[in-house]
C-alpha cells in the first residue's frame, strides 16, 4: 500500500531544506523558495484534510503509505508507515498552517538566512513525521529529528543574552522526557514483537508485558508530559518561548506542544486504557494545576512574549483537564470531553501561534517585549491591533471563536466526572480574560508613548500569515464541525476501548 | 604448516608485507605523498584476501576454517565473526591512514615507519579477532600494544612521550593481570583452547572443585580487568584520556576505533566460547552490566569539564566502552525466549557505527587542528564560517555520537539498548538513555562553539584531497546507515553466528 501523499507532504520541507542548503543562492531566493515550499505543504495539508473519508464503513487509517521491510531484522522489525486517521488529520491541517505561517513570518530575518529556512523546514518535516508515523519506532525518530532543529533556530536566531541556555535547557528536558520514551517502546517491542501502532493496543490489552503495564505507562508518559508540559516539568518552556524567534515560537507553541498532547491520546489512552482511566483523578488534578497555576504566573508577567508563554501552560492545563474525562460516569465513558481536550490542541495551536506572531510583529517594530514600555499603539498600527484583539478574545474563549468551542467541549465532559475540580478550573477563564483584556489595554491602547512616533504597520507580506490564522480561528469557531467530526471519528475508537477497560474494571 | 594456514593467515600476513613495505618505500622516495598512496591502495590486498576468504565459508557452507599449524591444538580460525573484524579494522585503517597524510608532515622524517607501526598493530588485532587459545591471545594483544606504545610517544615531546610510556606501562601491568587470570583458568581446567575450556568448565560447576567454583571466578574476573584495560572500561581507564590527549590526532582516532574494536572481539570470543556455561554467563552478564553503567556515567560526567577535544573524545571513549558493554551484559540466557545473538550483535553494530562516527568526528578534528594549530576547544569558534564543510561534518558527527537520527549512532544505540530490554536489564537501558541525555551537554558544546561564536580568525581552513575523502567516506556512511542500517545489521548478525551455535 503506498498512496504516496503523506509521504510527500512529510519529506517535502526535508527535500526543500536539501536544496536551499545545496542549489539555492541569495537572500531573496531563499526566501522565496521557503515561502513556495511551504505553501505547497499548506494546499498538500488542505488536500489530505479533505480526502478524509468520514463516511461510516471507512478504514480508520487512510492515506496508508506502508513499506514494511526497511529494517526487517529480527529484533528490529521497523516499518515505514505513514497514516492518518481523525485524530492526526487535523493536525496534518495545523501542521500545515503553521508551516506556512511561521515561514511567511520570518520574511524579515537577515542573518544567516539559507540555515534559518534550511532548520524551520526540517523541523515542520519532523513535526508532520510525528503526526502521520503508525509505526513506533518511525514516530521516535520523528520525535527525536525535532530537537536538533528547534536546538539550533533558539540558540541562534534567539533572542540575547539566553538565549544559549533556553535552547540547551529546552533540549535537556525534552531529551531526558524521550529517553525515558525509548525503553518503553522497546519494552512493548519485546513484549509482542511489533513496531505497529494500530496492532499494539490489541496486543496489549491480551496481556504479556514484560513490565508491568503501569511502569511502561509511565515511562512513555512522561516524555508527553515534558513536551506537553505538564506542572512541575513546564520549566524549559518559558524560557525557551521567551528567547525563540517569532517563527520558532508560532512552531513551538502551535504544533510542537501538541505533540505531548496528541501522543497521550495515540499512545497512552489508547494502548493503555485502564492505566489511563486509573489515573484520571491525576490528570484532572494537574490539569487544573496547570489552568490556575499558568494563569495566576501570566498575571505578573511583564515581558509580552513569556505573558503569552505563560498563558499556554494555562491552555493546555484544558487539554490536560479534557483528557481526566476518560473514566467516565457511572461507568459510561463519553467523547465529549476527550474530544474538546484534542479540540483544545488545535484551536490553542492557531491562536497562540497567532499571539506570538504578533507579538514578534510588535518587538521587530518597536524594539521591546516589556509592556509597560508599549502602550498607544493601537493608532499607529490598527490592522495589527485588531488582529491582536481578535486573538484576545478568542484566548478567553469569546463564543463564536475557536476558543469557546473547545472549552466548552472540555467544561460540558469533564463536569459531569470531575465537578469541584472542573469548578475550580472553570475560574481559569476568568483570569485569562482579565490577563489578556489587561496586557492589550497596557500594550495597545492608553497613552501614546513619544519614542515609538515612527512604528508602522504590518506590511502585506506580514498580514498573509495572520489572515490565515484568523480564518482558522473564525471558521472553526463559527461552523466547529469541521474539525470535531474528524475529531470524532478518531477518539471513537479510544473510548471504545476505554468503556471496555473501566466497564471491566468496576465488574 | 600448509598452504591452506597460509591462505587462511594470508589478510594478516598481506598486512604485515605491506608494512615492511612501506618501510622500504620510504628509503627510495622523496615524495613522502606517495607513502599515503601506498599504504591506501596496499590496503586493497588484505580486504580482497579477507573478502575471498569469505565467500569461500559460505561457499563451503561452513561456520569456521581451522589452521593446525602441524600442531595438535587449534589456535587460529577464520569465521564470519573474524572475517567481520578484518573487514572493520582494514577500513578503519584505511581512513586513519587517510587522515593522517597531512598530519605526518609534521614529522621531520620516519614517516614510513609511522604508517608501518599503524599496519603493524592492525595485523596484531586482525589475528586477535581469528584466535581461538589463550597465549595466542596473548601474543597478538602484545603485538597490538606495542606498536601503539610507540605511536603515542611518536611526537617526542613531553605530552607525546608521557602518552607513550604511560601506554606502555599500564597496558604491561594489564597484561600481567590478563596472564594471571589465565593461568587461574589453565589451573582449573587443564587447557589453554577455549572450546576445551568451555566443556571442562560444565563438568566443574556441576560437581565439586576447589574453592566452590569461586577461586574460578575470580580468574574470570582477571580477564575481565585485564580486557578492560583495552578497551577503556572504568576502572581500568586511567590511561585513556593522558594518551588520547598526548598522542599525534590519527593515532588516537586509531586507539579509539581500531583498538577498541579488536578488545570487543577477543571477549566476545573468549566469554560466548569459553565462559559460555549458563551459571557463569549470568554471573559475568551481571558484572559487565555494573562496568557499563558506572563507565558510561563516569566517561560523560567527567567529559562535561574538558577544554581540549581529543581529551574530550578520550572520555567520550570510555562512556562509548559502556555503551558496548550493554551488548556484553545482555546474555540471552538470562531470560527464556530471548534472541539468542541481540547481545553479541548489537556490540559489532554498535562498533561499526561509532567507528564509522568517530572517524568522521576525527577526520574533521584532524583537519582542522591541523591549520589553526590548537586542540582547545574554544580555538574552534566560528569553524561554520571558516571551514563549513568540516564544521558540517562534526557537528553532524558529534549529533551521531549523541544517538540522534538519523544517523547511525541513534540506530546502533537503540538497538543495543533493545539488547538490554530483551534480556531483563531494562535499568540499564534507562541509565544509557539518561546518559544520552547527559552526553548532549558536552557534544552539543561543540557544536555550538563552531556555530554560535565569532571566529577568531577570519581566514578560511581548507584541507587537503585524502583528508576530504576520508571526511566525506565517513560522513556518508555515517548518513547512510542511519537511514538504512539493514545491510549491517545482517551482516552483523551472520558474523555472531558462530559464537552461540
């Protein structure tokens, strides 16, 4: 089976990066070549979103490009499988969008500039690798080929003076959490002898773990945990969104978190459901950590880019918080909270990808990330304001965008199991509409400030990228079914699953 | 002896021919690039001889061809597993020699009689991989070590010379250790042919022998620090980093390859052949777990504080020693149904790789310390705008030396980390992951400094022809098998065979 398209939407940016490193001369060039690169990567996403077959009677894994003797050894049975289903679907779609966004966004970077496109396509090659493998092993070496990129586009297009240590801090964190990875994906190897993402969760659920399942759990756990970041292991994340440029924190915080997130749905809710639903009170317990914790830090921020920083670990605190729905009530497990949970993952990937873009906007133009040092810009540059109050307010969730959806989605599945924790996370909303109503009356409106007289606004070039992300945000909030359904079609086999493990476990 | 000892012995002795050759050559000739085209090109002759000899085993379909000699004992065969080695050691030459061309410039005159050491010692280890009887081990570990001796003090300045004699030294009182393990083992057993070993070994840990087996033990645990000594594990690795850091470069990429290289085949020769007794196995599968964790640890904390880069890698060396002997800790006998080869192949994949990466990350260091005249790490800065391609070249390294994809460090790593997971030492798996991670610190370092710092100096570092092939060779290889390691692997495989059947 090779439909030929994942693949090609996986390793373009890869072959891109070759030959901007190789054949490409010039500034311009370069920048040209990125940006046709990854428009071509946005329309392949869109197409591959749309040939998802919804329909009942559909296979769950599409688009299958499979060749299974790469590395036929035994003791090494590693295939290449590319697949999507409704879970990864979307965030091919995301993937692509933020892609291009980031590319598109970097339209102003001067130094070194064939590197700088060369890493920020390997890394979107990477990120979409991680979304599409089926296949373990291919899924960890996907995960690990995004470090050395990330590595690289904080340590030098960063931000001064730490931007050195946020990258290595970045890198040891991420790096520690998959090791940690590894030996449970070769526990299960050795335990049934299969790579096969879609055949290990049967085969786990017959038994014969070397480990006992909860240990494996918790070694794979925990590397999605760090990405994600779960508190107390969010640590690297400010740092490194603080220091990374513009487009690498759009990557960052738009696609690359998710990768924690969509792995506890691929990986650990649906290869171990009853350790999963086991620890539920765990997940609803730091995902309200993360929404109050995250949202109560932003409060005292002053530097605009760790704010928005700060406010992801409160938002995917929602996706963690949707995921504690999983045991269900009275023993019926609904998608409605699972669902809103990878919601969260997709609507927090275009708006906070789109906060940092704007974010970076503002610092090109005025020099500074400190917010009392803003102030009155709403006059000078009004397109870009707007688009920063849009952003806003689908941050906190305003109905009619993106935001509300998934939060909704994540309040309505989660109360009914958790009420008194979904209580309290529920006055994480009220914080983030103060923070971010707050932070956009510091930065853009108020007095005007005399030394940002000659600031501009977006250009065209700059305002590309943020219509796109404003579609998404738009579209999603207004017609949601584009996304959830896919959605659902995806998380439909994890609560099966699921309703059998805590149906068994309350017998 | 036959003429069929010599065709079997025919890689070994090519090797040594060239050798003396080349001492020859250099007596006529007054273009001392010739000597480098010489010792390249003579290389052909034992890789055909070795390549001959093996399609002429599977041709036979048989496991191994024994030399007697005239004598009544086997010491000498020519197996996959053998075959493999010389196949290694000869590459891993090659390129040292590659490396090297530059390098010897710096000497007013022996040149030939550098590159001839080199070979020298290379026929020392290729024998080493193909014996099969304790003093033959012996004599070939003495004929590998004394060479190397004399490479290291080859510069004859302080550093240089202090390498030398602390090598020569250290590797006698190894040796000395080695010979009394030995001697402990003939005591027991009453022969010195591993096979032999092996069946009387079943008889005495069944019944009743002096001691209770313990004293045998105890010889086992001799050989052990003895082979330890040659391949750098902790505690046998002071000398390591001194003469890394004294010895001419190419010569401590040959220690770090090469040598290493022959120490893993002769103790998975003599422990899966002689000590292969279910009881013993797991007794010695637990202390290579325990050398491999504390090596692995220790080489890379201790790498975190180095300022010069051979002394760097020298520690980086003995962390890589750790990660080998995972393969050496995972007996499959351990556990019931576990792959019966993981362990042994895992250590000839894993040795090819980092061969493959550490000359690559040798090459490059050669050729670049060779311009700017500096092994400190700091000297390095800027490398990415001075000399793009070496920069490129080490970094690329250094991120294969990590186990990141795709290169074939993350490949060799995984699998001789699965070797640990299929036989029950999933902890040590975890400790050479957690030590991964501690490991990037200090590579990525590198890393950094050439990418990230303003160069000191703005003249560009070229280099010469055969160090770019030798840079390119192992960088491709490097790329290639960390994409598609199948062909390695498999032959990795069929070459341990031999050692479990």
């Amino acid at each position: 089976m090779f439909s030929g398209w994942l693949t090609t939407i996986v390793f373009l940016p890869l072959a891109g990066a070759i030959i901007i490193a190789l054949f490409v001369r010039g500034d311009k060039n370069v920048r040209w070549f990125a940006g046709i690169i990854s428009l071509a990567e946005l329309v392949l996403s869109i197409a591959v979103f749309a040939q998802y077959d919804l329909g009942a009677g559909a296979d769950q894994f599409q688009l299958v490009d499979k060749i299974e003797d790469w590395i036929p050894v035994e003791s090494f049975k590693v295939q290449y499988f590319l697949a999507i289903d409704g879970l990864s679907a979307p965030m091919v779609l995301l993937t692509g969008i933020l892609g291009m966004v980031s590319v598109f966004a970097s339209w102003s970077v001067k130094e070194r500039l064939p590197e700088y496109f060369m890493w920020l396509l390997i890394l979107q090659s990477a990120v979409m690798g991680v979304f599409t493998s089926m296949d373990f092993f291919l899924f960890f070496i996907f995960w690990e080929l995004e470090l050395i990129p990330m590595f690289f586009l904080i340590s030098i297009w960063g931000s001064k003076p730490n931007r050195e240590y946020s990258a290595m801090k970045f890198l040891i964190f991420t790096f520690l959490g998959s090791a940690f990875m590894l030996v449970g994906i070769l526990v299960l190897f050795f335990s049934f002898d299969t790579f096969d993402m879609t055949l290990l969760p049967d085969a786990i659920s017959r038994g014969g773990i070397l480990l006992p399942a909860s240990l494996v759990f918790t070694m794979i756990f925990i590397a999605f945990a760090v990405k994600l970041p779960i508190w107390p292991l969010h640590s690297w994340l400010p740092d490194a969104h603080t220091d990374a440029p513009t487009a690498a924190s759009v990557m960052l915080a738009g696609v690359l978190l998710k990768m924690g997130a969509y792995g506890m749905l691929r990986i650990s809710a649906t290869m171990f459901p009853e350790v999963m639903a086991g620890i539920a009170w765990l997940l609803a317990s730091v995902g309200v950590i993360n929404i109050l914790y995250g949202a109560a830090i932003v409060l005292r921020q002053t530097d605009l880019k760790r704010l928005i920083a700060f406010s992801s670990i409160s938002h995917m605190g929602f996706v963690v918080l949707g995921l504690s729905a999983v045991v269900g009530v009275n023993g019926q497990v609904s998608t409605v909270g699972i669902t809103g949970a990878a919601l969260q993952m997709f609507t927090h990937g275009t708006i906070t990808g789109l906060l940092f873009l704007l974010a970076g906007f503002i610092y090109e133009r005025t020099h500074t990330r400190h917010i009392p040092h803003l102030g009155g810009l709403a006059t000078r540059m009004p397109m870009l304001t707007g688009a920063l109050v849009l952003a806003g307010l689908a941050s906190l969730g305003l109905p009619s965008t993106s935001g509300f959806v998934s939060e909704i989605h994540v309040f309505l599945g989660v109360f009914p199991v958790w009420s008194w924790l979904t209580a309290v996370g529920a006055f994480g909303v009220v914080l983030t509409a103060g923070y971010i109503l707050w932070m956009i009356q510091r930065a853009m409106f108020g007095p005007e400030n005399q030394h940002l007289n000659n600031v501009s606004d977006a250009t065209v070039m700059e305002m590309v990228p943020v219509a796109v992300m404003v579609a998404a945000i738009m579209v999603v909030g207004i017609y949601p079914a584009i996304i959830a359904d896919v959605f659902t079609t995806g998380i439909q086999p994890i609560v099966d699953s699921l309703q059998i493990a805590v149906t068994a476990s309350l017998q | 002896m036959t003429t069929h000892d010599i065709y079997l012995l025919s890689p070994e002795i090519s090797m040594a021919g060239l050798a003396i050759l080349l001492i020859l050559v250099d007596l006529v000739v007054s273009r001392k690039s010739i000597l480098t085209i010489v010792a390249v090109l003579g290389l052909a002759v034992p890789l055909a001889l070795s390549i001959v000899l093996w399609f002429d085993l599977t041709d036979q379909a048989a496991t191994q061809m024994k030399a007697d000699f005239g004598t009544e004992i086997v010491t000498f065969v020519v197996d996959k597993f053998s075959l493999f080695f010389k196949f290694l050691l000869v590459g891993a030459t090659a390129l040292v020699i590659l490396a090297s061309s530059e390098y010897v410039s710096k000497f007013k005159n022996f040149h030939g009689e550098f590159f001839a050491l080199i070979l020298f010692a290379t026929s020392g280890m290729m024998l080493l991989a193909s014996t099969v009887e304790l003093i033959t081990i012996y004599v070939s570990l003495e004929l590998t070590a004394l060479p190397i001796a004399a490479l290291a003090a080859f510069m004859r300045d302080s550093r240089s010379s202090e390498a030398g004699l602390k090598f020569l030294i250290l590797s006698a009182i190894s040796s000395a250790v080695l010979l009394y393990g030995m001697v402990i083992i003939y005591g027991f057993t009453g022969t010195t042919v591993l096979a032999d070993i092996a069946t009387q070994l079943g008889g005495l840990l069944d019944g009743e022998s002096a001691f209770g087996g313990n004293a045998l033990l105890f010889g086992v645990i001799l050989v052990i620090a003895g082979f330890g000594f040659k391949i750098s594990s902790v505690p046998f690795q002071m000398w390591a980093p001194d003469v890394y850091e004294g010895s001419p470069t190419p010569v401590t990429a040959f220690l770090s390859v090469a040598s290493k290289a022959a120490g893993f085949a002769v103790i998975l020769r003599v422990f899966y052949i002689a000590f292969s007794a279910e009881i013993l196995s797991v007794d010695w599968s637990a202390v290579f777990a325990v050398l491999a964790a504390v090596s692995m640890t220790f080489g890379n904390l201790v790498a975190i504080r180095q300022n010069n880069i051979k002394r760097m890698l020298g520690y980086s060396t003995i962390a890589h020693a750790g990660y080998l002997m995972v393969g050496l800790a995972a007996v499959a006998s351990r556990t019931p149904d576990a792959d019966a080869i993981i362990g042994p192949s895992g250590v000839l994949f894993y040795l090819s790789g980092y061969a493959i990466t550490n000359l690559a990350a040798f090459s490059a260091v050669i050729a670049i310390s060779n311009r700017i005249n500096s092994d400190l790490i700091d000297s390095f800065a800027g490398m990415a705008r001075r000399a793009p391609f070496l920069a490129g070249v080490l970094g690329f390294s250094m991120i294969s030396l990590i186990g990141v994809p795709p290169t074939v460090g993350f490949m060799s790593k995984i699998y001789i980390f699965g070797a640990a997971v299929d036989t029950n030492l999933e902890w040590l798996a975890v400790t050479g992951m957690v030590n991964s991670v501690i490991s990037a610190y200090y590579y990525l370092r590198v890393v950094k400094v050439m990418y990230l710092r303003e160069p000191i100096d703005d003249a560009p570092v070229g280099s010469a022809l055969p160090m770019k092939l030798a840079v390119m060779v192992t960088m491709a290889g490097t790329a290639f098998f960390g994409i598609y390691p199948t062909p390695l692997i498999n032959l990795a495989r069929s070459a341990v065979d031999v050692l479990v059947s």
